[in-house]
C-alpha cells in the first residue's frame, strides 16, 4: 500500500499526557505521521489537533488496549489513514493499589493486567501482523524498573511489568531476521499525570521514600523518556532488539 503521508509512520497508546504525549510529539517533530491512541477519546483527538494545529500529521483514535476488537480496529485506521506502520510505542498503562501481598485482591491484579500486560500483548499481536507482511519495523514497549526488580506492597504491578519484559524478549529472537526489533524502556519516577493520581490515592509518602534512592535526587521528565524511546525506535539502534533499557536516574544500579 502506498504510504499516503510519505513519511514514516508512528503510533503510540496512552498519547494524551505524560510520556505517551512527550513521545508522540518526538515522533511527530522527528518528521513521522503520528497516530495518538488512548481511552479518552476526546484527549486522543484533541492532543492530535494540537498537533495538526502545529503543521505536524496526526490523527487521534479510541482504543481500549486490553480489547482486542478496538486494538485490530486502532491498526486498521492508522495503515488506512497513512498507508503503513513503521514505529509503534505500546505506552498505556495503570498502577496498582498498594496492598501486601495477602491482601492484594484478584479484581486489582485482573485491572492492572488487562492494560498493562493484555493491553500490550493485544497491540504487539496486531502490529506485528502489519509488520510482518510489511517487513519492517519497530516496537517499543513501555515497562518499568518495577519490570526489573521487586517492591513491597507492589507485587501486582511488579508481576505484571516483569510480564512485558518478557512479552518483548519473547517477540524479539521471532522477528529478530525479518527487519523488524522488539525493546523496552523502563521508565523510574517520572513526574507524570499519573504521579499525581498517586499522589491524589495517598501515596505520596511512599514516591517520597522512593526520591533518596535515586542516584540522581530528582524526578524525571516525560521528555527524557522520549528522547530514548525515538532512539530505540531509530535506525540509529538498528543491531538492538530484545532489549531492556531502564531510565531511572541510577535506580536500579544501587
């Protein structure tokens, strides 16, 4: 199919804050034809209008990532609006509530797995469909140095980041000869939306418990997390895949 907006083409979920809206923005000024997806329809489309409204090409789509309907369908509209699929970021996801592990419910682990594991298997199943037949590609899948290593009272969100760790090293060796790569970022405490909903739920005692092990004694910034993210998904890291890159400001060195 002809690529109708003759530039590469980008897609990234959970685009209308945060890191999802920082990269979607990189992509767009690196020059690629950006599709901005998330479950706030309103959000997808008026972040994308934005960036319409700044000379850029960009469409928002609704999509609830754990569906698989809606996911194929979010495919669908960006190869019929643009012509094809180059990059794509599976950013979406949600936190857990904080329980011990006897406590934690099955309800909240089914939540956060629906979006944060489901969701990225669901739009890597789709994707990888495209890019095969393509030929090319690139997937970053967004993680978390909860991916990596473990945290009290955060076993559901742990598990369940460790699981798209997995995702990706398994999906990277399958296509690793086809001119398609598989990584993942790993964000630490980046000052997000979602931070704030932290913060709104009680848990700002334990993100302040957090801050003193940072080598770096500060919060980062949605922005630094694109930056690796456009890179990962660049020419510029052709001989990486199955990768897992954690931006943390030294957290998990220690």
């Amino acid at each position: 199919m002809k690529n109708s907006c003759g530039k590469q083409v980008a897609l990234v979920t959970g685009a209308t804050s945060g890191i999802g809206l920082a990269t979607a923005k990189a992509f767009a000024r690196a020059g690629a034809c950006v599709a901005l997806t998330d479950v706030n329809t309103d959000g997808a489309r008026a972040a994308a209008d934005e960036l319409v409204a700044a000379g850029f090409e960009a469409i928002g789509i609704r999509c609830k990532v754990g569906d698989l309907g809606e996911v194929e369908a979010m495919i669908k509209e960006t190869v019929s609006t643009f012509g094809r699929l180059d990059v794509a970021f599976n950013n979406a996801g949600i936190q857990n509530a904080l329980a011990e592990t006897a406590d934690a419910t099955v309800e909240d682990f089914d939540r956060v797995n629906s979006v944060n594991l489901r969701g990225i298997r669901a739009c890597m199943k789709y994707e990888l469909q495209h890019m095969r037949q393509q030929g090319s590609g690139a997937i970053g899948n967004c993680s978390s140095p909860g991916g990596l290593v473990g945290g009290a009272e955060r076993r559901t969100y742990h598990a369940v980041e460790h699981g798209v760790l997995g995702v990706t090293k398994s999906a990277a060796p399958e296509y690793a000869t086809r001119n398609i790569r598989v990584n993942a970022v790993c964000p630490g405490l980046i000052w997000t939306p979602m931070v704030d909903q932290m913060v709104a739920a009680g848990q700002k005692e334990a993100l302040d418990a957090m801050l003193p092990g940072i080598p770096m004694q500060r919060h980062g910034r949605p922005e630094e997390i694109a930056d690796v993210v456009l890179w990962l998904c660049s020419s510029a890291s052709s001989y990486m895949t199955g990768q897992s890159i954690s931006v943390d400001g030294g957290l998990v060195m220690r």
